[in-house]
C-alpha cells in the first residue's frame, strides 16, 4: 500500500511537472507587451484633443517654490532620513509608466526614475518599497517612508497629512470605457452605472465631489482595468499615465474623453514637519530639469505635451527643452487597430489564465523569491500563534477570573477585526514605535500581527480539545498521585491536541494565505511573498496567467498538507500504522497454538 506521504509527494512533483512540461511543450506565444518598460518617443501623444467641455488648464498655483536652496549648500546629514545617507521610499508595483516594478524586479518607473537622478544629484541612496496607496499617505506621515512616489496629485485635503515637493508633472484624468459603450464622455455618467476608481486617489474625489456620483472602488489600477474589460464596471475614471500605458491595441476598451486634473501638480510626498528634505528634494528636482535629466525621462516615459502655462520645478526653473510631441504623434499616427470582437467562453479562459510563456517567467521568480518568504511569515507567525495560543487556552479554563477574562477579551477582539486591519493598525500605529529595533524592517511586524491573529484563533481550537477530553481522565491522573498541572501535561492537553490537529491544521491553511496581506507594510522587491510577485507579473503583462501560476503554488502548499495531518491523526489514534497487526493479539494467538 502506498503511503499518504509519498502521494502527497508525488502530487507536488506531478504539479510541477506538469508545469514544466507544458511550458516545454507548447508552442511559442506572442511576445508580451512589458508595460512595465520605458514606451520611447515612438508612443508620443499630443496635448488631448478629446478635452470634457469643463476642462481647464492649471489654475492659480500658491504651492510652487518661487526658488530653491543652492544644491551645493544642502547638508544631506540633516535631512531626517531614517537611514542616513539613504531615502527610504514607499511606492506602488502596478501603475505603469509611472510606478511599476520590471520584469527584473526592479521598481522603476518614470516617477521613481526620475526621484532616483535626484537622490544621485544630492549623495543619497535610494531604497524603494512597495506598499499599497491607500496607506502610502499615513506611511509618510508616521516616517515609515522618507517619501511617498506614486504620481500624488497635490490636494489641499492631503496637505493637512504630508508635505510636498514642488511639482514633477501635471496629469490629467481619462475616462475609460469598454468598446461599443454608449457612454461618449465624462457627461454621460450618471446614477446607477459602475463607475471604477482606485481608492483613496483624486479620480475617487473626483467622481464623487464634482461629478456627484458614487463610485465602484478597487484597490489598485489593475483590478479596476481587468474589471472594465470584462464588462463588470461600466467606466473608469483613471490618471492619464495609467489610462494610456494600460490600454493595448486591441483590447476591449478605449480611452474617449479626458479632462484637467481641477487640483494641482504631482508631486513626491514628504513629512509635513521634515522640510528640510522638502528644500533638499526640491533643489534636487531643479539640477536634472536644468542638465536636461527631466526631459530625456520625460521623453522614454510618459512622452506627451505639457499644458500650457505649467513647467515642472520651482517658478525659477528652467523650462525643459522637449521635442515637438505634437508633430511626432501626427507624424507616427496610424489607423486604430480593429476593437476585438468578442470572444468564446473557452477562448477568453484560455487568453487569461493558460499563456504558457507567462508560466515559463512566473515560476522562477514564484520559487525564488515568493515562496522563501511566504514559509517565512507563514512559519514564524505559526510558533508565536502556537505557544500564545496554547497560554490563552490554558488561561481560558482556568479557575481564576483575572486569567479567563484577559484571554476572552484578547480573544474576541482578534478574532472579530479584520486581518488587514490588525495588520495595518500593527504597522502603521507600531511601527514608528519600535522602528529602532526592527531597523523599519516590515517583516517583524508583519510576523508578529500574524501570529497574535492566528493565536486567538488556536486558542480557542485548543481550548475546545482540552475540554472535549473526558474528565475521568483527569481524574484518574489524580488517583495516581500526579499534580495538577502534571496531569494537565502527559494526560489532558496531548489527548486534546491529538483531537483537534485537523482544526489546526485548517488555522495554518488559512495563516499560509494571509501572509499576502503583509505587503501592505511595504516590502522591498526581495520580500515579495507568492500572490505580490504574481500580482506584479500580473500587472507588467495584463495577463491573469502569473496569478494562477501562485495559487498553484499555494495549493502545492495546501493540499499535501492537509492529507499529511489527515495521515498523522490516523496515526496517532490507532498507534501503528494502517494494516500492521496488533502486537497483543498476535502474542495471544501464538500461547494459544
């Protein structure tokens, strides 16, 4: 008989066999479109036509520096940074041209290309990590992050939380809609449709504060994308940048109107009260818009006309010498490519989730980088879960009122909030607390928010074994002269956590999967757990095939382990292995012959 072990082993090697082998087997796909990488001046675009009928150039600007500190007098010792000599910075890894991570790892983008000449300009480093937007601000502000780089357009509402530099770029918004939508412009939205943003950006204050309306909100621009192209959302107001690095000839969507941002420039975020790395940075951004640097980025990656009356930098600054993006668009325009028809059931199963290519450049990355530091987290915060959940148990059933109550109100409370709150309210309230000890490093922390959630919920599991074990044997421990918390030990608690190994092992399922949600602390490219880096393929390519490359991976995890304690729970309750005769009877059966 084959034992459950060696079939579950079996099944991890097929599954990446299987991998293997279809990579191997199948015919070369097209190549994929890395939207991750610079488009070049080829993709030049001129200042919209297709303007909403409200639109308006920039208004009155108070915020733009009028001049900045000479470069050569700033004192890079004083800045505040969290490292000397090196800017920590939060970003995104899914906001092409802008913000992405490459097809190498690397975070790169025109916004964090254009902030790493600036850190070489004044003598610093620059160390970048990604976190999600929603919790970029508060991040900046806590000093988690030295600067927060993801194209943040200047609000007045998000001067009262971080400061700002001087302005790098100044977009506009795109409305976004599928191919054949009856909706023409910014005008045609209306109550009832599902109109998508990304939450917590100026497109999501847009839609709702000027528009009056209330928008469909996702966590990050390519969910929203992937939502509009499968006719789950109606529209989407979306940054420019974001708008044209998306949407790829022939897919099932166009960009039909855009309009001003009604707000102010984008700028890098900073520590309100950290103004000398404002003055720093703003000095900075000066020098490479003065020897060009700006410009030759501008042009590799978001190349497009500026508005009139608006240059990046201070008032004092240069004005970019840039190509005629106007004559080149008209020059290198063509006839729009044909609007995919649509597609079989099967046909868009296969287009998303089966690019064999994809699954060649996922797995590597998956198994080198994802999978060590998703065993990572899941491993460590699994000991803190075990040995406090085993105390909360203990203490759940004890006699004495000041044991039970704490671990029922601890209980409770872990168990009712949700893991990504608990998450972000450990790192962003923590954090900044114990910042010294951890060395800013997120995984501390996010070790330590998931093994206090997963411990309220061991707790209880063990407190259900301990107290399913009949009370007889308590009592019989006692007849034979063992203590107490003797008895507890070698009689009651191994009888109760031997009862309850499936439930436990479902806690360490689930623990396993919400490792993911540790990104939110910010990771740099090397701490990435399995779902960041297929979410990042995922967001290069557009293509959904990464993504199934890391739940394959994840059930790679799952499954064997779940068989594994179904095989050692058999184990432990009949005390020897499956078809093995009892030793009793067969010494009974031999005195009898």
């Amino acid at each position: 008989m084959i034992s459950l072990p060696r079939l579950c082993r079996a099944f991890v090697v097929a599954l990446i066999g299987a991998l293997i082998g279809a990579m191997g087997l199948a015919s070369p796909a097209a190549a994929q479109v890395d939207q991750c990488a610079p488009p070049g001046i080829e993709s030049a675009s001129a200042l919209p036509t297709n303007l909403a009928k409200a639109a308006t150039g920039p208004g009155a600007d108070k915020y733009t520096t009028a001049t900045v500190k000479p470069l050569d007098s700033i004192d890079i010792t004083a800045l505040g940074l969290i490292t000397p000599g090196t800017l920590t910075v939060g970003t995104l890894s899914d906001a092409p041209p802008s913000i992405c991570i490459n097809s190498a790892g690397q975070f790169t983008g025109f916004d964090n290309e254009l902030l790493r000449a600036v850190a070489d300009r004044l003598g610093l480093r620059i160390n970048f990590v990604g976190t999600e937007f929603s919790g970029l601000l508060a991040q900046v502000a806590s000093r988690r992050f030295d600067v927060g780089s993801s194209s943040i357009t200047t609000t007045d509402a998000r001067r009262q939380t971080v400061g700002f530099t001087n302005g790098y770029d100044f977009g506009y918004f795109s409305l976004v809609v599928p191919t054949g939508s009856p909706i023409k412009g910014f005008g045609d939205l209306a109550p009832g449709q599902r109109i998508g943003v990304v939450q917590g950006t100026v497109q999501e204050s847009y839609v709702i504060d000027t528009l009056h309306l209330q928008p469909v909100k996702f966590p990050d621009y390519n969910t929203v994308y992937a939502s509009l192209k499968t006719r789950q959302i109606d529209a989407w107001v979306a940054p420019s940048q974001q708008a044209s690095g998306t949407v790829q000839p022939g897919d099932p969507a166009q960009i039909i109107e855009n309009t001003f941002s009604l707000d102010n420039f984008v700028a890098w975020a900073v520590a309100k009260e950290n103004q000398p790395l404002i003055d720093a940075l703003n000095s900075g951004l000066d020098a490479v818009i003065a020897d060009g640097t700006w410009a030759r980025l501008y042009t590799e990656w978001v190349p497009r006309a500026l508005p009139p009356g608006w240059k990046p930098g201070s008032k004092a600054a240069p004005l970019p010498q840039l190509p005629d993006f106007d004559a080149i668009a008209a020059e290198n325009q063509t006839e729009a490519p044909a609007a995919a028809g649509p597609k079989s059931t099967l046909s868009y199963l296969k287009d998303a989730f089966l690019n064999w290519d994809l699954y060649k450049q996922a797995i590597p990355d998956l198994l080198k980088t994802g999978l060590p530091n998703t065993l990572l987290l899941t491993a460590s915060a699994a000991v803190i879960g075990l040995v406090l959940g085993m105390a909360l148990a203990v203490a759940g059933i004890s006699r004495h009122r000041w044991l039970r109550w704490p671990a029922r109100v601890y209980t409770d409370i872990f168990r009712g909030l949700p893991e990504v709150v608990i998450i972000l309210l450990i790192g962003l309230g923590v954090g900044p607390v114990v910042g010294g000890l951890t060395g800013n490093n997120p995984y501390p922390l996010g070790i330590a928010a998931l093994g206090l959630m997963a411990a309220a919920y061991v707790g209880e599991i063990f407190r259900s074994g301990i107290q399913s074990v009949d009370p007889g044997q308590l009592e019989a421990s006692r007849a034979l002269g063992f203590s107490y918390s003797t008895s507890m030990q070698l009689v009651v608690v191994p009888q109760g956590v031997r009862r309850v190994l499936p439930a436990l092992m479902n806690q360490f399922i689930s623990l396993l999967k919400a490792s993911s949600l540790v990104y939110f602390l910010g990771l740099v490219a090397n701490q990435r757990e399995l779902f960041q880096v297929g979410r990042d393929l995922n967001a290069q390519t557009g293509n959904l095939s990464p993504l199934v490359a890391a739940g394959l991976l994840y059930l790679a995890l799952t499954v064997p382990l779940t068989h594994l304690v179904n095989y050692i729970d058999n184990r432990l309750r009949r005390g020897r292995p499956p078809g093995q005769e009892d030793p009793l009877e067969l010494s009974t059966s031999q005195e009898m012959i």
